[in-house]
C-alpha cells in the first residue's frame, strides 16, 4: 500500500482540475504495479455555476471572469420597452466615455448660452449644429472666438471733439449713433405697453375694490306718491301735523297705557319681508320702513296712512336704517356693504360709506350737537365711526371677536353698549377705541338687538335663547340682572325687536310665529298675545305720545297697526270739530286739538262776515251759515261713528262675558268630574 501511494505524484493542490493526471508508479520492489482505483478520464470542459448570493452583496471565494459576466439567462420581461431593456450605467441611460479639449468646450457653450447655437458633438463631422440652426447658417457656424457680432457690442457716440467749434463741441457726453430721441414709442410698443399696465392695474387692490363697488352698486332714485308736496300754508310732509287729536309734543308722554284691541290700519307696499321699522324722531308722525327688496318706503302714521316716498339706492336687502337727531336725514345699512345717507325730504343720497364688510347696525349719535356722528357695526367685529359730513372715518373700535350686532347710548350718550355674537356685551367711552367693561358670563347667549327704556334706567336686550334679557342702569353704571328675564315667545335665531310702552307698565316684542307678545313690566307676566301676521314678526313699536297704538312689522311685508276702541273714540271726538273750524272759521289764529287756542285776532273780516237770515215771522234760524250747516253735519257724522263704535264696543263685553260664562262652566264640569280622594267626603 505504501508503493501504490508513493505512485502519485505530487501536485499543487491550487492547480486547475482540468490538467491533473495519474503518475504511474516507481519504485522496483514488485514488478507488477496494482491499483485499487479506477482509472479516470476527467472532461476538459466542466460547468461551474457560481453560487452568490445577491442579497448580501458579497462574495465568499474568487470567481472567474466567465462567471461574473455571464449572460442573462431565461425569457425577457414582456412588460419593458426597448429603452428599458437597453443597457444601462446610469439612471437616464448609458454615458460613454469621451473626451473632448477645455478650450473647444468653453467655446461652444458660450457660443450656445450668446448666439443660441453650437456644434453638435456626439456627429461624425462637425457640419452639425444644434439650436438655432437658420442662425447658425446665416453665421457660417462662427463662435464667440471668431469675432461674430452678438449684438451687444458697446456702443458708439457720435462725438465731435473740436475744441474750436463752440455750437457743436459735445465731447464724451455726445448721444448714441442709434439712440432714439423720440419720447413717444411706437404703436407696438404702446400697445405692449398699455398691456402690461392693465395687468397691473387689474393686479392692484384699488381696481379689486373699485370692482366690488361697481359690482354692488345701484341706480339710485326716489319717488314721490303724494299728490301735493306742500300743503295750503307751504308745509311739506316733513311738518308735524297739528289736528291729530294726539299731543305730538317732544315732553308729551301719556299718564296711562292700555292694551291695544282693534287693528286700525295695515301698511302693504313692500315685495319682500321688512328688516327695520322706525318711527320719526320726537313727533312719531312718519313711519321708515326697510325691506330685503332693497327699498325703503316712508308712511303716514295720521291722516290717510298713505306712502309718501320710496327710496331706491341698494342692490341686495337693506340690514338697518336710522334718524338722526331732527329726522332731516337717515342712513341705511345693506347686505351690499355700502351704508348711504339719504336727505328725507328729497330723496338725494348726501354721502355713501363703504369699508369691504356687511354693517349689521347704524346708529347715529342721539346728541344734537353731534348728530353729524354716524356709528356702525361691522360683520369684521369693528365700530367704524364716520363724519357724515366728509365722509372720513374718525374711530375705530376693535375689541370684539365676532360681528357687531347693536349699539345703544346711555350715560347722558357719554358711553355706549354694544354686543357681538361673541356673546358679549361691551362698553365703551365716546372716540375712546379700549372699552371700559366686559360683560359675558355662561348663562349669556348671542343678543341681537338692545332697547333703552324711556326713564334711561334700564336697557333690555332680546336674547337667543327665547327670553327677554335686562340690564340695569345704577349710579352711570351697567349691571346685568340675572334673575329678571321675560319669556314666553318663540325668538331663537330672529333679531326680533323689543320696544317699551310710553310709561313702562308695558314692554312689547313679536316671535318667529308671526306672535305679538305684551308682558306687564312689573310682573313680567304675559298680559296679552294675538296672531299678527303669517311670516316671524321682526320689530313691535308703541308710539311714544299714544296710549294704546302699536306697529308691527313682519316677513311676509306688511306692518299692521293696532290700537284701542275708547282711543279711537276719542280722538275722533276732537278732532272733527277742530278740523272744521280750523277749515271755515273766519277768524285767524293758531289752533291745537288739546288745548284753547292761544291767540284770536280780535277783529274779523270785513268780507269774511256773512248776512244774517232769520223768519220773517220772527222765529231764530237754527242756521244762518254755511260754517253751521257743515259743523251740524260734522256732529251727525260724529253721533254716527260715535253710536257705531258703542254698539262694537257693546258687542265685544258681550262676547268677552259669553267667554267667561263657558270658562267657568267649563271650570265646574271638570270639577264635577274629578274623583273624591278617600277620606276627604264623610259617609252618612
């Protein structure tokens, strides 16, 4: 065995497997050599599949090169193009090496970024361009280098530097060769010009707001509905009518208020359902009322109850309106964000102010001397003060962090009140922009509008959460009184008005049901409620100088007008023969309907007198004058309505106790039907 071992040769055990080979045996010890293994033919060619792992990236033994760049075996992707079959060495393609001289480099890419063209250098030749080729063939394909004009050479000065020739001399200022002295440009360049200033203007915030007001802007216009405007003495609509019956005198409150039974009058004008509602400063006699069909129409509250002007001015629905201290002018908020300020008697619009924002409220300021001072709250949580009579804007209050919804003046109109959606109530000193006092607790909702009382003790405020909510006026300063509320209506989600009756026994508001609700001030019971009107009732107004007459104004467009039988009667009762004889009486003199007149000329018309007829056999004449005839006339009318309004009257006690009659029988059959409790009824 150790023979047949000693046969192999030695070999390097690193040598390829392909050229190993059996020695035969040495040695001389045997002469015949035996050999336990077969011979083996080993194949020249021999598959070696690498085993790598490409998941780790590395290798564990040294491959060869056949093994590396192998090709890629099995069926190719259907899904590829032939751009991403192709061979890749970057991630946009497959870069080749080449090399090219810095200096031909530098110039064909100048000669591109300058003159827009340059040689093509992956061509065969370099007759290929790429860019501007028509430019590169005007040039014969010259660069940078070679001199070509790329049309921004320096220019040339056509400069005369002869000293000697004075006119003339220009030296180194001398203009251009080609410069134009000519300020007006060409068409086309105005025409690129006017362009691109246009661009800019339509840019601009100025053209934005000038467009936002073109777009809400409306033709404004008045028309008068009366027949005359002056009366036989030259007196316009404006004048406080003088035979009402009803004493319309500024310091004029009634001693005592009733509830109003009977609708008197109702106003119809309006399209769409009516925002505001107010009355005429100190007199009452006229009536605003603003619509959302974005007019505003004046009434008579006396004589006829007719229109007497509508006023045409704002394009979407009006928020608010409001008188200034004589009447003389109003100011109206719309939904168009404009608030304009109209001359009552004419119609004109005096003044329009726009800031960009819905206003919610306008008011102007209650003091004759500052009447001049409008105030409005904005839907951007702003008071914006103006000037009415140049149109600036002198304050700015800005503490609120939601829209404004009402402003009231209290204090002497030193200080004034205003609430926000932020439920919050607000007070603030005169062109003071910080305000003084915050009112806002977690029982307080969303107010929507305020209303001071006639003594200027309490100031109420009709709140979201259907409840009629006070605040109390003590030594200058606001208190909110919590316990004290007025409920009962349905007024959630409606900025319903609330008004108090001329001697605060009454305070008065509508509902979202179209409801008039009356509540007893020192009660606060619900005295009184009635069904007004089909659509939410928006504002309820007492007038100030009358016992029982109410406004209310609603959605559905109308505002009806209700008062008191006994009211009526009497106001008819005195002002007919006042009429008359301010009419025919031949004497001068100034008449009131609640008082004697306060001067009569001693002496009559020598032609106002008439003649004296009598019968001739001596019996008096009941009358002798055309005045008697109609003042006998005006009585029987009188008696007429008088003994009419008896018998109404007369009907409704009947009624009213017919009522009463049923409630009460009503009352004891309930009481008969009840069961008797055990042990209340002895058994006999």
């Amino acid at each position: 065995e150790m023979d047949l071992l000693r046969g192999y040769t030695a070999h390097d055990s690193d040598s390829d497997d392909n050229d190993h080979a059996l020695a035969p045996p040495t040695g001389t010890s045997l002469g015949l050599a035996i050999q336990a293994a077969p011979f083996v033919v080993p194949d020249a060619k021999k598959t070696y599949v690498a085993v790598v792992n490409p998941d780790t990236k590395q290798l564990d033994h040294n491959p060869r090169y056949d093994e590396l760049f192998l090709p890629e075996a099995g069926p190719s992707n259907p899904f590829k193009t032939e751009r991403q079959k192709a061979a890749k060495n970057t991630l946009t393609g497959f870069v080749e090496p080449a090399h090219i001289n810095q200096f031909h480099f530098d110039r064909e890419i100048r000669s591109f970024d300058t003159l827009g063209y340059a040689r093509n250098p992956t061509a065969e030749n370099g007759d290929s361009f790429i860019g501007d080729k028509q430019k590169a063939q005007d040039n014969k394909g010259g660069s940078l280098f070679d001199s070509t004009k790329t049309g921004g050479e320096k220019r040339k000065r056509a400069r005369n530097d002869d000293a000697g020739d004075v006119e003339g001399y220009e030296g180194p200022w001398a203009k251009y060769k080609d410069e134009k002295t000519v300020a007006i440009p060409d068409p086309e360049l105005q025409k690129e010009m006017d362009a691109i200033t246009e661009k800019r203007k339509k840019k601009s915030r100025k053209y934005k707001k000038e467009q936002e007001q073109e777009k809400h802007s409306a033709e404004e216009k008045s028309t008068f509905h009366l027949k005359e405007a002056l009366d036989y003495q030259g007196r316009s609509f404006m004048a406080v009518p003088s035979f009402t019956g009803v004493n319309l005198r500024e310091d004029a409150v009634p001693d005592r208020c009733f509830i109003p039974k009977k609708l008197v009058h109702t106003y119809k004008g309006h399209s769409k359902g009516i925002n505001a509602m107010r009355l005429f400063p100190k007199s009452g006699h006229l009536l605003l009322t603003a619509s959302m069909d974005s007019k505003i129409k004046l009434w008579e509250v006396y004589n006829n109850h007719s229109i007497i002007r509508t006023y045409e001015g704002h394009k979407l629905p009006i928020k608010d309106i409001a008188f200034n201290y004589h009447g003389t002018e109003f100011a109206s908020a719309s939904y168009d964000k404009y608030i304009k300020l109209w001359d009552t008697e004419t119609g004109q619009v005096k003044q329009r102010f726009h800031t960009g924002h819905i206003p919610n409220c306008v008011k102007f300021h209650p003091d004759e001397d500052k009447t001049f001072m409008l105030c409005a709250g904005m839907s951007n949580k702003k008071i914006v003060q103006w000037d009415s009579r140049s149109g600036d804007v002198v304050q700015e209050y800005d503490r609120h962090l939601g829209g404004v919804n009402s402003i009231t003046f209290f204090d002497k109109n030193r200080r004034f009140c205003t609430t926000a959606e932020d439920k919050s109530l607000r007070i603030w000193e005169w062109e003071i922009p910080v305000d003084t006092k915050l009112i806002q607790n977690a029982g307080m909702h969303s107010v929507p509008t305020m209303t001071k009382s006639p003594t200027d003790k309490w100031i109420v405020g009709q709140s979201m959460d259907n409840r009629i909510v006070l605040f109390q006026l003590i030594e200058d300063k606001l208190r909110f009184a919590k316990k004290k509320a007025f409920r009962g209506h349905n007024s959630a989600g409606y900025a319903c008005a609330v008004d108090f009756s001329p001697d605060m026994s009454f305070l008065t508001s509508g509902d979202a049901d179209g409801k008039v609700f009356i509540w007893d001030w020192r009660t606060h019971k619900i005295v009184a409620r009635w069904k007004a009107h089909e659509q939410t009732c928006i504002s309820v107004l007492w007038h100030p100088h009358e016992k029982s007459k109410l406004i209310s104004a609603s959605w559905d467009g109308t505002m009806k007008m209700m008062s008191s039988l006994v009211s009526a009667v009497r106001r008819l009762s005195t002002s007919l023969p006042a009429c008359a004889a301010a009419r025919q009486s031949p004497v001068r003199g100034r008449f009131r309907a609640w008082s004697k007149p306060v001067y009569v000329s001693p002496e009559p018309k020598a032609f106002a007198l008439e003649p004296d007829f009598s019968f001739l056999d001596g019996r008096p004449c009941p009358v002798t004058s055309q005045f008697q005839l109609d003042w006998k006339k005006d009585q029987l009318r009188l008696a007429k309505s008088i003994v009419s309004s008896l018998a109404e009257i007369r009907e409704m006690e009947r009624v009213h106790e017919s009522a009463i009659r049923s409630e009460e029988e009503a009352r004891q059959t309930r009481e008969r039907s009840r069961p008797i409790p055990k042990g209340t009824k002895t058994i006999q």
